[in-house]
C-alpha cells in the first residue's frame, strides 16, 4: 500500500503468502481494512480476506466468495457467492 501524498509504503501481504495473487481489493468503509481475494494454498475455493490498513495478519472471513462491498452505511456487507451462469 502506498500513501502517494507521503510517498510512504506499507507491505500488507508478505510475497509468496497468496500464490494464486490477490485480486478485487476494496477498503472499508472506515479504512481501516482492505478484504481481497486470494487463495492460499490449503484453499479451494475462491477466499475472501481481509488485512488492516496498515498492516497485520490476514484474516479468512468467507469461503467459496469474491467482490466484497459495503453498504453505504457500512453495516452490511455483500458478495458473489456460487457459478457464474450464461
């Protein structure tokens, strides 16, 4: 993550913890957290987690989702969950 008006980086996902990569970042409402997709290894399924803003652990907080978004009151939360049918 990179604040462009300090010119400062925040490394939030060591290289190598996501071999598949990250992809459908999005911030919280309140900023403090981005939720992305990514698989791990041990994944099966498209996984949705999220890392603090500045730093920190990732979390697992869905399985089997991706395109997180937030409400614009930022007390519910969506995703795409299952096939894509056409």
């Amino acid at each position: 993550l990179k604040q462009i008006e300090t010119n400062s980086e925040v490394e939030l996902i060591p290289k190598g913890e996501f071999p598949g990569g990250v992809e459908n970042s999005v911030f919280s409402p309140d900023g403090n957290f981005i939720y992305f997709n990514g698989n791990k290894a041990d994944d099966k399924t498209q996984t949705v987690y999220r890392v603090p803003t500045l730093g920190g652990n990732a979390v697992k907080m869905l399985t089997d989702a991706w395109g997180v978004t937030f409400s614009p009151d930022g007390k519910q939360i969506a995703f795409r969950r299952g096939t894509d049918s056409t």
